[in-house]
C-alpha cells in the first residue's frame, strides 16, 4: 500500500504532531508499506504540494493528522482519504466559530476518523452524526525515547540533589503553562528546594513572550525553547516530576513519553488525562493550581512514593500502548475506507 502522510508544519512548531507522523511513517514502512511524508508552511503551498504530490506518488490513500490543520486541506480530493484527530481538534477546534464548522465538516467528508481514545471518538460522534459509523479509535503509541542525550542538569548547573519539576509541551493557551509559574514559589515557601523547566515551541508568540516576561519574576523557573528530540529522553529521566497543564488533551505525546519511561507524573485533570491516566495509581491529577501544589510537595517529601507511581504508570502504558497496536488500527482503519 502506498500512504502519504500530512502533518502539520512547520513541524518545529508542532513537535508532537510531528512525532506521532514519523511513528506512524516507520511504523508502516516496517510492515512494507511505503509512505510518504507532506507538510508546508501555509495553505497555499500545501494545497499545490498536495496536488504535485499526489499526482506523482499516486498513494492508495491520504492520511492527514490535525483536522483544522491540515485535513482542511483534503476537501474535494478523490483519493480516498482519512484523518486523525489531535486534542486540539477534539476539544476546541470543533467547537470555535473560526474553525468549528469547517473542522465538522472534514469529519463529515473523511473517509475514516481516527480517534485517539474511546472518550474522543464519542465526542465526534455527538457533534457530528454524519460521522457515526465511521470513527475508529486507534490508540497511540508509547514508545521509549533514548535517554543518551545531553544532561539537562549538568548542561544547566541544577544540583542532583534538587528537585526538578519538567514541563514540556508547544508554548500555546491551552497547553495553560502559566498556571504552574508560582509553583516553585509555593513549594520553596514550604521548604522545599525545587526548581522547574518550562520547554517547548513557541506556538502562540504572545503568550510566550508573556509566560517569558512573567517567569522573569519567579525565581527557579526557566522558559528554554524545544529541546531537540535526542535530548528528550534524558530529559524526562533528570526530572523528578513530569507536569502537564493543559486544560484539554487528547492523548498527550509528553504524556505517553514521559509514562514509558516511568517518570512520575503530575497532571490537570482535564478531558483527556482522565481518560489517559488514573488518579493515585499511575499519576495524580489536580483540579486547581492549590492542589497541583500539593500533589508536587507529596512527591517531593515521599520518594518512594514517586517512585512507585513511576514503575507503575511505565507498566500500564506498556500494556495499553504497544507499536504494533498503533500500526494494526491504522491498517484496519485504511482497509475500512
């Protein structure tokens, strides 16, 4: 089977997305399929990409990841074609005046929606009835991240004996990083030594420039751009603590990568962690910015905890989230189109 691929670009700015494509291209090649991989810098070119592409690859079918982003992209192609759905399409893109009817109606007019969990795909169902029958839950993916990279710690000057709280993710509203800027303040407060990462790209540049300006004015938290993919990994492992913010997810790539590599984790209880985590047995959720403090200050005083919750989350996703689980619903997706 021949597949092309799109995925939001550039992909610098859309590291998960990114990720979750390039899984998904090795994943298929692995099976001998061949694939290919699109994406461009705005609508336009997309659009004359697509169709130059098209023309001379000729795939069996198209397969666009992020509904408002580049599955817009594919109303009014003959080739049959499919879309998988980020958070983002699922929490709020379908639901914005800006984007909503035009991502609704990408899920009408795709051939397959894949969705990333149960709780997603009946999202989509109740917004979209045209959809009902054709949406295909496809889990993603925990894969281990090398962990031989560049010491985040070392390269920063930050102790081995200091508490590191990480927060990756893009640098966008909904990912919600400024609700953790006075965390350390309220940790170091109780006597905690604790400092915190904030790294990621710059999605939306005037809440970065602000999360930027305001970190200025809390000691112990630093705002560093994306880290390059090697680096991930080790930087996952230096973290004590692996913090998630967002107000939505659908099924954070930081999450799953993070989880597989038993780093304990701390979480918004938010659509989409709920159903990706579970509160006291493989992560802690928090509903407000009090409570996030005092999840990180009971890992902080109880490591042992910590690091049971850390064996235990790396045990869940390698029994929920295998490769070839990935690759399988993507087959039987293609194959329903």
């Amino acid at each position: 089977m021949k597949v092309l691929l799109l995925t939001p670009a550039p992909t610098h700015l859309f590291l998960g997305s990114a990720a979750t494509v390039t899984r998904y291209r090795e994943g298929l090649q692995r099976c001998g399929h061949l694939c290919e991989l699109l994406g461009a810098t705005n609508e336009g070119g997309l659009k004359q990409s697509l169709a130059g592409t098209v023309g001379r690859f000729r795939p069996d079918i198209v397969h666009a990841h992020d509904a408002a982003r580049t599955g817009l992209q594919l109303l009014g192609l003959r080739t049959p074609w499919v879309v998988s759905l980020s958070g983002e399409d699922v929490h709020a893109a379908m639901t914005t005046n800006e984007h909503g009817p035009l991502v609704c109606e990408v899920l009408r007019r795709a051939h397959r929606v894949l969705a990333p969990s149960a709780a997603a795909a009946e999202l989509v169902e109740r917004r979209v009835s045209d959809a009902i029958g054709k949406v295909d839950v496809v889990p993603r993916a925990a894969l281990r991240l090398p962990t031989d990279g560049t010491d985040l710690r070392r390269s920063l000057g930050i102790p081995r004996q200091r508490f590191l709280v990480f927060l990756p993710g893009g640098l966008r509203p909904i990912k919600g990083q400024n609700r953790a800027l006075s965390l350390v303040r309220s940790l170091r407060t109780a006597g905690a030594d604790v400092e915190m990462i904030i790294a990621g790209p710059d999605q939306d540049v005037a809440f970065a420039e602000n999360l930027r300006h305001q970190s200025q004015n809390e000691p112990g938290v630093r705002v560093l751009p994306s880290l390059a993919r090697d680096r991930m990994g080790a930087a996952y492992v230096d973290a004590d603590v692996v913090l998630n913010t967002s107000w939505s997810e659908g099924c954070a790539p930081t999450l799953l990568e993070a989880g597989i590599l038993g780093r304990p984790v701390v979480a918004a209880a938010s659509p989409g962690n709920q159903e990706l985590l579970r509160h006291r047995e493989t992560a802690l959720l928090y509903a407000d910015e009090e409570e996030m403090a005092r999840q990180v200050l009971a890992l902080y005083r109880n490591r042992t905890a910590a690091g049971a919750l850390g064996v235990r989350i790396r045990e869940d996703f390698q029994r929920r989230f295998p490769g070839e689980q990935e690759i399988s619903g993507l087959l039987s997706s293609y194959a329903a189109t």
